[in-house]
C-alpha cells in the first residue's frame, strides 16, 4: 500500500470495524506506513473525524513497537490534538505506553524512551483529565498517569487532588476508575 493509498481508504467515508481490522492487517505488513498513518490522525483531528486515529489505535493494541521508530513525533503531536474523536484512541495509545514502559517493565520501551518524552504523555494526560472531555480519554490519562507518578514522584499527590476535586462531578465510570486510581495511590502513602 502507498502512502497516497493509505490517504484515500481513510477519507473516502466512514470505515466499518472490520474495514478497520483489514486495514490493520494490511498495515501489520508494512510497518513504514505507521507513521504516515499518524500524520492522518494530526490532519484528520483538524477536520473533525477519526478514521485514522480509530486505525491507529487498533494497530498499535497489535503491534505497539510500530509507535517507537517515530516515538518524538508520536508524543511532541499529542499537545496538537484538538478534537476528542483523535484524542480518545491515542490516549488509550499513551496508557499502552505507560503500561509497556512501568507495569511491564519492556526493554524495548525502557532502553528507547526519554524522560523528556514521558513528560511530554504526562503534560498531555494531566490537559486531557482536567479538560472537557467525555469518560474514556480521563480514564485512560488516569491510568498513564498513575504510571508516570511511579518515575516523577510530584504526579501523585496532583493525580490525587485532581481526583478527589473532580469525583463528585464525575460519571459513575469515571467515579469507578477514580476511586481504584485512589485506592493504588493510599496503597504508595499518596
């Protein structure tokens, strides 16, 4: 598949799940192309759909290492998302990372990204939980966050204050998620 493509099968009307899962597996083969296909996230949140994004997500839960040869790129684009169609599945892409990187403890994540880098997730995260957002992205940022605090130890106590400030606001999802995030953080004596 061609960059040009890969363009016109994400902007040629709303993709299905199964056109997805095609299109994942087609790119499953030609790794190259990941990038190409994040830069139709940057463009696509610009235009307000998410045919790529969706795609990009569904490609990384396959194969997340595709993310690290464009990783600078990957995280230096977060702060450029707008729409929350493009933010939700890559802030699900930042939890994978922070899952790779703290729970996992994967040398491929560990030995390839920089402190500088998780800084740039963790900035995001924190915008991302404290926005105006629906459910899914916050749950997601409250996960890579609660990673992140393992390695900078100011996120914790800011995680919690968010947390406890915003719980009684939240949806009942959001209420669950937040009460397990507190829960692991009384567990470190945050």
């Amino acid at each position: 598949m061609t960059e040009e493509e890969l363009h016109i099968r994400l902007n040629s009307g709303r993709i299905s799940k199964p056109q997805i899962d095609v299109l994942v597996q087609q790119l499953d083969k030609e790794p190259q192309l990941a990038q190409i296909l994040f830069k139709e996230v940057l463009l696509e949140d610009k235009a307000g759909t998410f045919n790529a994004s969706w795609t990009f997500d569904h490609l990384m839960r396959k194969k997340l290492t595709y993310l690290l040869p464009f990783f600078e790129d990957f995280v230096n684009g977060l702060s450029e998302l707008k729409t929350e169609s493009c933010i939700r599945p890559i802030a699900h892409v930042c939890e994978m990372v922070c899952e790779a990187y703290f729970k996992k403890k994967d040398p491929v994540f560990t030995q390839n990204i920089t402190d500088d880098q998780l800084e740039k997730i963790m900035t995001s995260s924190f915008d991302w939980l404290i926005g105006p957002m629906n459910m899914a992205p916050k749950v997601f940022s409250m996960t890579s966050l609660y990673y992140l605090g393992l390695k900078f130890n100011w996120v914790h106590p800011e995680l919690k204050l968010v947390l406890e400030d915003s719980y009684a606001t939240g949806s009942t999802g959001y209420q669950n998620r937040a009460k397990k995030t507190l829960d692991k953080l009384a567990k470190l004596g945050v």
